[in-house]
C-alpha cells in the first residue's frame, strides 16, 4: 500500500501484474477477519488516488472502474457492510472504498440497486453517536446522489432529515459537517424542489450553523456557500429564509479569512442571495476587430 502513495507508475504496474484481483479475493476468503477487512479496503482504494504530481495524467478513474466492472468491488463492499455493521472501523473502511468506486452514474445506480441507500440511512439512524460512520456515510451519500435517479430516491427515503440531525449532533467535528454541506449542495443541484424540502427540513439553517462553528475550516466554507447557492438559485423564496439565518455576516467572514480559495462559490451565493456582492470585470474588449 505504502508503495502506491504518490506513485503513480507503482499502481500501474501492480494492477497489470494482477494485485487487485489478488486483494479482492484475500477480501473475500477472509471476510470475517476485520483487520484484514481494513487494511485491504485501504489498499485497495490507493489504485483510486491520484496524487502523483510527476504524472500529467494518471489512471485513477480506469482503476475505479475495473474494480467496480471486473472485480464486481461494489456489491462484495456492500455485503459486506452488513455483515461489519456494529463494527465503526471496518464498516468506515467498506463506506469509504465504495464511495471511491462511485465515479460514474452506472456505478451509483448499481450501488443503490444493491441497498447502498439503505445502508446509509441505517447507519445515520442506528449509530448517531459514531462521527466516523456518520462522516462516511455522508461521503457515500454525496458521491451517489451525483446521480439523478439515485437522488430522487435518497430524497423520498427522507435522507434528508438524517442529514440536519447529523450535523446537529456533531456540529464541531468538521469533516462531518464537510461532507454533509457536499451532500445537501449535490441533492439540491439544479432541483428546486429538493431545495425547498431540505430547507423546510432545517439544512440550510444546520448548514449557516456549522460555517459559523468552523470559520477556519477552507473546504467547508466552500462547501457551505456551494450548498446555500443551490438551495437558493432556482428557489426565490429561500432568500429570505437564508437572510434571517444571518447568512451575509457568515459568508463574508468566510472571504475574510479565505479570499481567493473561497472567492467564487461566496460571491455565487452572495449574487444568488441578492446580496451586495463586489464582482470583479475579469476581462473587456478592446473595441478591435479580429484581423483575419
């Protein structure tokens, strides 16, 4: 595993000599031994990074896919989760290597075929007090719900709720609350009325909330303004809502103390929020024509 980290080359050669396929089958033959469960589903999700800036261009995604296609990764992880569910470190492990394996819209449509949603609700239902599951399954929740029938479905399975109440419980532990901004901004993308029923159901509230309990935290401020940006856009009404949260003090703190990483998706949300906002004319013609 070691030898993957920020090598590119390894991981190629490894997966052409035949490691996956060996690693999934020592997954399988040792299901029931935990500590062999994490240390594979790790090793495994290596083949999925890419991270090796000597490369202009890695194999991360052809990597995913022939775990999901050729080794069928998704519903071995997923059966195996029920089996590992009272264990918050393996089923973390299984969580978070499906999630890596999520990067088409036929791979989340396989997953949520296979009871991934249901897992999901399971684990924010059952273990509310375990951040670790409740991150991880956030995260498989956001990779999903990239797919439009899957976030249809995740949207009347009440998924919602169970978002606002994970935040809720562990509104200090950041990357929770990280990737659960991600999941409310892909469930209200471009769907007004996920928009509307995530705000009734109290998410752009939870979401303002942790922006203020975490102001130094770059990728949830990014995430936070992304998530009100889309609960808004398309959604008139939200506004208000959003400006009685206190919103505009929360979004410029974020600019304050981030400036150009977070610049974009603040200014996005502000314009969206009918806001004041500076925009900044990035280019003007110079009143020439193109000579030909």
């Amino acid at each position: 595993m070691q030898c993957c980290i920020k090598h590119e080359d390894n991981r190629q050669s490894l997966v052409s000599l035949g490691a996956v396929g060996a690693l999934v089958s020592v997954l399988q033959t040792h299901r029931t031994n935990s500590r062999v469960v994490r240390v594979v589903c790790k090793a495994l999700r290596v083949f999925t990074l890419d991270d090796d800036v000597r490369q202009a261009f890695g194999k991360a995604h052809e990597h995913a896919r022939f775990l999901a296609e050729e080794h069928n990764l998704i519903a071995v992880c997923l059966e195996l989760i029920k089996e590992w569910l009272n264990d918050a470190d393996t089923t973390s492990e299984l969580l978070s290597t499906v999630a890596k394996l999520c990067v088409r819209a036929e791979y989340c449509q396989e997953a949520l075929d296979r009871g991934a949603l249901l897992v999901i609700n399971d684990v924010l239902i059952s273990f509310p007090d375990r951040p670790i599951l409740n991150k991880q399954a956030l995260s498989l929740l956001k990779a999903l719900v990239g797919n439009d029938r899957v976030k249809e479905a995740a949207m009347k399975s009440g998924v919602s709720q169970l978002i606002v109440a994970a935040m809720s419980k562990h509104q200090m532990e950041c990357t929770v609350c990280e990737e659960a901004c991600g999941a409310v901004s892909m469930l209200a993308l471009r769907v007004p009325a996920n928009a509307k029923q995530l705000v009734e159901d109290g998410a752009g509230q939870a979401v303002v909330r942790v922006m203020e309990a975490h102001p130094n935290a770059k990728q949830l401020q990014k995430l936070g303004c992304m998530a009100i940006r889309n609960m808004v856009s398309r959604l008139p009404e939200n506004k208000r809502v959003f400006v009685e949260y206190g919103v505009e003090g929360v979004i410029h703190t974020a600019l304050k103390i981030h400036g150009e990483a977070v610049k974009d998706m603040a200014q996005a949300a502000l314009r969206d929020l009918d806001l004041k906002v500076e925009l900044v004319e990035q280019w003007r013609g110079t009143g020439h024509e193109i000579s030909r």
